[in-house]
C-alpha cells in the first residue's frame, strides 16, 4: 500500500516535518536521485553540485573525507542547495553513545548541525543515540526545525552484520522516533510501515553493456564490498524512494548527462510503482 502511493499523498501522511518536505521536494522535481559526493576536493564537490543540482533532491556529503575543509566551503553548498533546490545530507553514520554524538554533531571541526539538513545514524548504540543528538540540537538551536536523520538499518556491502533481527530493531527505533527521524537506509522494503517514512537507498549503478543486465537487477561490484543494483530493480523490487549514486555519475564522462540519465530512469520506475 505504501509503496502504491504518490509521494504527495505520503507527504500528507507524513509525521517528520522533514519527511514530508523532501517528498513534496521529490514530487515537484521529479528527482529521487541523491548524488554522493565522495571526492576530496571542495573545488571538485562544489563544482558537482552545480553541474547535478537540477537533477537532484539530495546531495549527499563526506565532509570528513575533504582535504581542504572550511566555512566558506559549506556557505557555498549552502547557496547551491538554495539555487537548485536541494537538500544536503551528512552521510555522517553517528554511531557512538549519546553524549559523544552530541558534541560531534553540533561541535567539532565541522559543525554539522549548522548546514545539514539531514545526517545518517547507526542504530547500533540503541534509542541513546536518538537522545544525545535531539537534546543537543535543542540546546544548540533550540529545536529540531528543519534537521532529521535516516538511520542505518541495512548496509549495501557483501557480508554486511546489519542482519535482519537487527534490520528489524532498527527499523523499531525509526517508526517510534518520528520527531527527528526522516527515512531509513535500507535495501528492501520489509518492514516499513510509515507511510511517511522514506526509504534511501546506495549501492546503485546503472550495469556496464558488456557486463550484460543480470535478470536479478545485479549490476556488479567496486572490488572493496560495494554491490551495485540497477535504478529499475532498486525502485521497483526493493522499494527504495530515493537512490544513492556516486561513482556512476562522478566517474562518467559527463556527469550531466549521466545525473539527468539516472533521473529519469529513477523517475519513470517510480511513475510504473505507483501507476502513473
Ligand atoms: P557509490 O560510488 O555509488 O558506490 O557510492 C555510494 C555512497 O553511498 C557512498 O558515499 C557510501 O558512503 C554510501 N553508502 C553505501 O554505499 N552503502 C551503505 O550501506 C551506506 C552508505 Br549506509
């Protein structure tokens, strides 16, 4: 049933302010691409925000992964999400006790909470991590206002240990954290029941010709535990609303063209869901 909605009539539905934003974002886009900015460079990384900007709901960071960190650098990505209309993740993955992810989520070096919409969490700590993060975002900036999470609940690598009981108690403490959780990342569908919960989905690559499609919607490795689906099978077998693309759009010749390619190809498999 949920998976058969419009994202408009799951915004309505939604819970999390957040949720319902970027699914309203998503429906008037016609994006559910999210691009991975894993580059080392915040020449390079704004410079792909301008170029997939139209493309995208999500621009997805590393910040931690940067060479050449500074402020000047987020106010820029901050102006581009601005100018294209788009959201940007931290894909930070907190995954220590309360109190720390706190201090690592307001203070630091980076400052995450200043200029990130959204953040990943791993579930691994428990319901604590929860509470570290939202009683110091309230401390911080007085309230959740426009700030959620996705909580890691199923990782895309070979022989990941997000196992499905953990799967299952993870997807526990995103449907009982509705004020500050947005989504999950997860690789299938089972088990989301929250309408307006969305589901964020990496580990997707459109396959190489000469590789041949697989029939299963397989489409390769990266040789390092990274598995790759195909945009069709991600949005139509595994229930993912929003795909994470990094290397297949930062590694193509144009990486354009190829934002633009992966957007509609997400696009029309959302269209066939939900019968449009
Ligand atoms: P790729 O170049 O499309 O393989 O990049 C995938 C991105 O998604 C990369 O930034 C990872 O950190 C991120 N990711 C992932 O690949 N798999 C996961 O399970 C999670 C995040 Br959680």
């Amino acid at each position: 049933e949920r998976l058969r909605m419009t994202f408009e009539a799951r915004a309505e539905k939604a819970t999390n302010t957040m949720s319902a934003r970027l699914l309203r974002l998503m429906a008037s886009k016609q994006s559910t691409l999210c691009v991975a900015a894993d580059l080392s460079s915040t020449d390079q990384v704004l410079q792909l925000a301008n170029t997939v900007g139209p493309y995208i709901c999500i621009f997805k960071t590393h910040v931690d992964a940067l060479n050449d960190f500074s402020h000047k650098f987020v106010k820029e990505l901050q102006e581009l999400a601005k100018t294209h209309n788009f959201l940007i993740m931290e894909d930070r993955k907190f995954g220590d006790i309360g109190h720390t992810v706190g201090l690592q989520y307001v203070a630091g070096n980076f400052h995450i909470a200043d200029w990130a919409d959204l953040v990943t969490v791993h579930a691994l700590p428990g319901p604590g991590i929860m509470d570290g993060l939202v009683s110091c975002l309230e401390t911080h900036q007085s309230g959740l206002r426009d700030r959620a999470c996705f909580i890691v609940a199923e990782m895309s690598s070979k022989d990941t240990l997000t196992t499905p009981a953990y799967r299952t108690e993870a997807l526990k403490l995103a449907e009982t954290r509705a004020d500050f959780v947005a989504g999950v990342v997860s690789q299938s569908a089972t088990g989301i029941s929250s309408i307006g919960l969305i589901q964020l989905t990496p580990g997707v690559r459109i396959p190489v010709a000469q590789n041949g499609a697989q029939t299963n919607g397989s489409s390769g490795s990266d040789g390092l535990g990274q598995q790759y689906n195909s945009p069709h099978h991600v949005v139509l077998e595994r229930g993912a609303d929003v795909a994470v693309v990094g290397r297949g759009i930062t590694e193509a010749a144009n990486s354009a063209e190829a934002a633009e390619l992966y957007r509609d190809v997400l696009w029309k498999a959302y269209q066939q869901r939900v019968g449009e």
